[in-house]
C-alpha cells in the first residue's frame, strides 16, 4: 500500500528540547503533525503507539450543510472500506498483519481518526499508509454504507430505550434548542441518510489538508528488556538505551510521515473551512418527565447547568450572566491557560463526593449518582450533568437533596481535607488512565494557547504541568470554579422513570425542585437589553428635579 511520488521533506517548526518533548512539524502540502516519543515505564504505560487525525467539522458541518449524521455515517463506512486498488477484504487482512485498527468518532465540532499501532517501524509504516490512502482516495460503497447506517439505527433505537440515554437526550435537547448538533443524531435523521449524503460529507472534510491536525504518541519498550514486568524492564535498561530508542523511533517518525503523508492534496487557495457556530444555552430553566415502556420500574434524575469552556469562557448566556455577576477568574487565568479547566474539575469532583456523602449514604436515596463535566476545547461552551438513580417512590426527594447539594457551597464553602481528598481521587484517576487508556497521550499534545509557538509556558511535559497545577490549588480556586457554574438558580431537570405505566404516576404532579422566580441569567439578559435600548429624545436626558 505504499503511496506513489518522492519523499517530501517535512519543516521542523521546533526541534524538542529533552528526548521526551514533542516535535511539531509542517509538511509542504500545510499538514501540521506532532509527534512525541517515551520510554515505556510504569508512570508513561507499557509499550504503545497511536495517533490521532483532528479534522474540523464533526457533527456541527453536517447541520450547516443540511445532512445530520452524514460525518459519523462516512466515518463508519471508511473503516470497514477500501481503499485506492484494494478491496476491503485486502485492507483488512493488511491491517491484521501489521497490527493497526482505528477508531473513528464524529464530534460535536470536529472528526477524530485514532489510528493504534505496533510500536515498530513496520507497523507504523502501514498505519500512515492506511491513513494516505483513506484520505486520498477511499472507496465508501453502498455495502459499507447499508452496515454503518444498521450500526447506526442499532445505536440510536438503545438510546431512546434507555432510561439514561433518553434522559441526557432530552436534557440536551432543551438546554440548547438552537444547537442540536451538540446531541446525537435521531432514529427518523438516520433513515434519511444516503451513501451520496456519506460520500459529500467525506468530499467537504477529508478532501483536503486545510487545517487537519495530526498528532502521534509512541512508549517505546528496550530492546534488550528481557524481564517480567514493566518496572523490571524500565530499572534494567540504561539511560543511552532508552535515549537511543527514543531517537531512533523519532527518525522513523519524521521519515515515514514525510513520505506517506507528504503528498496529499494541500487545500485550496483562498478556500477556508467555515467555522463552527457557538451553541447558546437556553436562559430559562424547565422541569421535564420522561417515562420509557419496560418491564423493571427504576428512576433517573439528571440536573444540569452551564459551564465554562476549556479555556475559561463560556457561551454568550454564560458570559452575560457573569458579567452581570462581576465574575472574574483573577490573575492565575492569565498566568497558566488550564487554571479554569482544572479549577472546575476538582471543583465537581469535590461536589461528587457531597453528592455521595449527603444523598447516598446519609438519605440513602440513590445508588449511584455522579457528575458529568463537559467542557468544550474548540469553542467558548461548556455544561455539567448531574444524574441520579433512585426508586420511582423517591425519585422527588432525590432530586431536592440534589439541589441542595449542588447549591450547598453557597453557605457551606469547600474546606481543605474535601479538597484533598478530590485531589488524591483524581490522581488516582488520572494515574490509571495514563497506564491503561491507549488514546491518553493523543489528546495532551496540543500546545497551550497564549504564546511563541502555541504554548503559554515553556516545553516541556504537559500532564506534569496540570498535576502541578491542580496540586497548587486551593479552598479559594474551587469556591471561585463554583460561582462559574451557571443555572444553579433555575436548573434544567428531567425525571426520567422506567416501568409499567403506573410508575409515572409515582411522580408528585407539582415541581419537585425550587427555582428563583428572577434568575441570575433572565436578570442579565433584561440588564444587557435595558443597556443597549436608545434613550428617548435622540439619546439625550434631561432631568428637571434637583
């Protein structure tokens, strides 16, 4: 499968600074590529390779364009298609041999192809090989297609019949009715697809290079590690022996980039892919009920609220309330880009062990509940879910104790051994993944905004740089992560039962959760209006009482 055409020779635009720094290169069709290279060890994880294709889009250009879930329709039928003269039987049997598989996503503003490998010059040679033909000329038929879209149809029905799914559906659905490209596509959106929907939804995304990312993460085991276990291996090896390996898979790198990727299509001139709209949550809280047909009677409650993007700024409803508010994240935003994004991380983590504490074990009223953080790095958004299992007959107490918790840091701040406490959970967390999840270096090797080269601080390890920071994070960070959150006062509230019909009417026929009768975001919105109206009298007042 090797690409026809000489190597192209990419630009370096930063050599590393240590070994296990990440390379940025540019190649001459305008593809951007990072690379980074590690020694396998317990703290980096076995011996791994992927990397990760960002393409701007996602399910966001399918709803400009009028094709809702054409992106992740394409994306299912390129990965079992072929590709340039190869059939699909052919693809497969290469990429069995060789040790590649992917993971192809459509998100809410962009298209991830995760590409996972063997960490070898081979069987990275047939993982960009695999990826320059896909982009190049991929081979999407109506086969394909007809076992994507079944895919497809067999995800979208599990959701609607499931008492989560078809609560989150239904929270998301009401709290940006102007963005329903933030959710995933429907059954009836489904059915309407077409394999020439999937085939232009390819040709406007993947036609060209014009701002596709490329990132690749490789832990390169010793060759002489001969031991039981990963610490073994990593004690036995020498310093040189791991530099050396580190430089050598680095050489590869750089080469088979170049000449597997070198020659794809560069973007048109003057042509730019049109940016993604920013979603605009809904300023008025609601209180929905949702019952789906099942044989077990459950409950499901999922509160939810805005929150700030990944970068500290939230979407326009968001932004007007805070500056109603005088909210400000202070000078530590300034000085380090992740402050927000890790300030609000361990402040939910935080509320989840209140959560726990308060509804599960002091009122023992659920089972299970948890806080969902999502928060948007390609656009000024961002939300919490907060879901709740309990029983039909105490779905309502659950969902005020919620509320209560959620609202608790207003007259009961965090302390320090809460924080603590969070902090040791996450890295925990954080620890596991960084061992066992295969895709977690792909997504920590885009630079931090704010400076020469896209970073805002000097190269170096990026993970060590959020475990620094969220190490230096204190009672006030958190309470100051808190008073982002948005929607407190008048939440979005589904209640969701499951069961025999009856169940539903287990529910009170009132509002189980209080909410301000002038929310902080309906007060800014009339705040900002009031602002903005002309004055009478051409703008000029005048005023006659002393």
């Amino acid at each position: 499968m090797a690409p026809t055409g000489a190597p192209m020779q990419p630009l370096e635009l930063r050599q590393p600074a240590s070994p296990s720094d990440v390379t940025e290169l540019r190649l001459p069709n305008g593809l951007l590529v990072r690379f980074l290279v590690l020694p396998a060890s317990p703290d980096s994880g076995p011996a791994r390779a992927g990397m990760r294709l960002t393409v701007p889009g996602g399910r966001a250009a399918d709803l400009m364009e009028g094709r809702p879930g054409a992106s992740e329709a394409m994306l299912l039928t390129l990965d079992g298609a072929g590709v340039g003269q190869w059939s699909r039987e052919e693809v497969q049997l290469y990429r069995c041999l060789n040790s590649v598989s992917t993971e192809l996503r459509s998100t809410a503003d962009v298209l991830e192809l995760d590409v996972h490998f063997a960490p070898s010059a081979s069987s990275c040679r047939a993982a960009l090989e695999w990826l320059h033909w896909a982009l190049k000329e991929p081979k999407l038929d109506l086969s394909g297609f007809t076992d994507a879209q079944l895919r497809m149809k067999g995800n979208a029905n599990a959701r609607e019949k499931s008492l989560e799914g078809r609560a989150v559906q239904e929270l998301l659905e009401g709290m940006y009715p102007s963005a329903p490209w933030l959710a995933e596509a429907h059954v009836q959106e489904v059915n309407r697809l077409t394999l020439g929907l999937a085939k232009r939804a390819g040709q406007s995304q993947l036609s060209s290079v014009d701002g596709l990312e490329l990132d690749i993460a490789v832990c390169v085991a010793p060759r002489s590690g001969s031991a039981a276990s990963l610490v073994q291996q990593h004690e036995g090896a020498s310093a040189a022996e791991q530099t050396e390996e580190v430089s050598e898979m680095r050489r590869t790198l750089e080469r088979e980039v170049g000449r597997c990727l070198g020659s794809l299509p560069a973007a048109p001139v003057g042509v730019a892919r049109p940016a993604p709209p920013s979603p605009s949550a809904s300023s008025r809280g609601f209180e929905r009920r949702v019952h789906v047909p099942d044989k077990e009677a459950r409950a499901l409650v999922v509160i939810g609220g805005t929150a700030p993007g990944y970068w500290g700024c939230g979407d326009s409803v968001w932004q007007t309330t805070t500056r109603h508010q005088n909210f400000s994240w202070g000078p530590r935003a300034a000085e380090h880009p992740l402050y927000p994004a890790r300030a609000t991380e361990l402040m939910a983590e935080c509320l989840s062990t209140r959560l726990l504490g308060r509804v599960r074990d002091q009122l023992s009223l659920t089972y299970n509940c948890e806080i969902e953080l999502t928060m948007y790095e390609g656009f000024p958004a961002g939300h919490f879910m907060c879901k709740v299992f309990s029983f039909p007959e105490k779905l309502h107490q659950a969902a005020a104790a919620t509320m209560e918790v959620l609202r608790s840091p207003d007259w009961l701040p965090f302390t320090d051994r809460e924080i603590e406490a969070s902090k040791r959970v996450m890295a925990y967390r954080e620890g596991r993944s960084r061992r066992e999840d295969r895709s977690y270096w792909l997504g920590r090797l885009k630079p931090l905004p704010g400076s020469q080269g896209g970073s805002g601080l000097p190269p170096g390890d990026r993970p060590a740089e959020e475990d620094k920071l969220l190490e230096s994070l204190g009672a006030e960070d958190v309470q100051l992560a808190w008073r982002a959150f948005g929607g407190l006062d008048d939440p979005f509230v589904v209640l969701a039962t499951s069961g025999p019909p009856q169940v539903a009417a287990m529910l009170p026929p009132t509002a189980v959760v209080s909410r301000s009768d002038l929310p902080a975001a309906v007060a800014a919105e009339r705040a900002a209006a009031a602002a903005a109206a002309p004055r009478a009298g051409g703008g000029a007042s005048m005023s006659f009482l002393d």
